[in-house]
C-alpha cells in the first residue's frame, strides 16, 4: 500500500481543523474521522452505544474514554481505514491518546502524524461568538468579519439571524477552558514524541490549507500524498 498514515488534527473549538480535516481526507481518499459526527450517528440510529450516550451528551457531559475508545476501535475496523485515516476531535485527554498508540500499532500504523491548529483564544472568541446563522436559509455570518448589509437580518432571504446556544460568550468560554484543561496537554505530548507539526490556524481557510499542505508534505516518512 502506497500510503499508510494515521492524521490526528488537533485544536480548540473554532479552529477550524474540521474543515481541513474534511478537505485533506477527500485529496488523500482517506476517511475523515469526526468523534462528535459518531456519536451523533449512534444516537440517530439508536444502537446500543447510542443509547449509552444519548443521556451523557443531553447533558452536555464528557463521553467517557472507555465509550469512546469502543466506537473508536470498532471504526478503525472497516476496511477503509487500512489505508490511513484523519482524525479531527480525537483523541481528546491523555488516556484516550495512549490507547490509541497500542491501537495504532496492534493495526499496522507507524506514529500518528499530529498538526495542532494554533489560534489565540481573543480570535476564537470572535470567530464562535460573531457566528450568526440565517433562521430561513442557514446562510452563516460573522457579525465582526463578515457581517449582514443589516444588523440580524439575512442579506439573502431576509431571514432572521439566530445565534446557536454554544456560541454563547459565557458557552464559548467554558468550552476553550475544558479544551485548555482536557486536550491542550496532548500538544507536548505529541511534540516530545516527535510527531508534531504546528498551523498558525489565525488566517483565512485558503491560508491554512497552503500551510498545512507544506506540513503534510514534509511529514517524516514523506508518505503523505496530496
Ligand atoms: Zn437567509
């Protein structure tokens, strides 16, 4: 097999890893692993692990690592993963990030390489609480960046622009700091393993993308091909 990697993209809220995790998956034909869309799934389908977290997640708990570590592994199981993956919101804690390395190895897969999305908290802040989405259309503005032509109202559609509950400043804060608290430890983690590269994630998406591609292609080993 031409290409072997496993890709876990590493970042607070806002940073804007699952784009980009959407995007590299599709050039490298690798899956995109997104935790937050599994679990979701298993809730909507009602199997069994959805039924375990459904209450964990209405409560707007942490899914344990032994619950997510499950899904994780039994994803890791279909065949289209033989070829490399991209992780974007795991592993999240320290435990989850060592199980996953005796996983990595029990399945084939040499060191994850890990990018972490680097971006000062004051931007995040205005990136996830400036979001305002159209209640007709979903159209999606940033009342700071890219504002409406008038304030709250669609320049399309003429909806009215509603802002999501988790983009509350107040929200938006709690969830830096249980990033901060749970997952930023995995940066040092990563990087005294050796496996980690560094995003400033600041800029525009066309920006990004140009960075992380360089990073991506000066991966050790080289075998990561866009
Ligand atoms: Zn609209």
């Amino acid at each position: 097999m031409a290409f072997k990697r496993a890709l876990i993209f590493l970042g607070p809220p806002g940073a804007g890893k699952g784009t980009q995790a959407k995007r590299v998956a599709k050039q490298c034909g690798i899956p995109h692993l997104s935790t937050g869309d599994m679990f979701r799934e298993a809730v909507s389908r009602g199997t069994e692990l959805g039924r375990q977290v459904r209450p964990i997640m209405e409560r707007g708990e942490l899914v344990p690592d032994e619950l997510v570590m499950q899904m994780v592994e039994e994803r890791l199981s279909w065949p289209d993963c033989q070829g490399g993956f991209v992780f974007d919101g795991f592993p999240r804690t320290l435990p989850q990030a060592e199980r996953l390395n005796g996983s990595l190895r029990a399945r084939g897969f040499g060191d994850p390489k890990v990018v972490d999305f680097a971006v000062p908290h004051e931007k995040l802040m205005r990136r996830l609480t400036g979001r305002w989405t159209c209640s007709v259309g979903g159209e999606i503005y940033n009342i700071y960046d890219a504002p409406p032509k008038v304030p709250g109202i669609c320049d399309r559609d003429g909806g009215k622009l509603v802002q999501r509950a988790d983009d509350r400043p107040e929200v938006v804060r709690e969830r830096l700091a249980a990033y901060d608290r749970q997952t930023r430890p995995l940066v040092d983690y990563y990087r005294q393993r050796g496996v980690l590269g560094s995003v400033d994630a600041s800029g525009g998406i066309e920006e990004v993308s140009r960075a992380l591609d360089r990073i991506l292609q000066c991966a050790k080993g080289a075998d990561v091909r866009l």
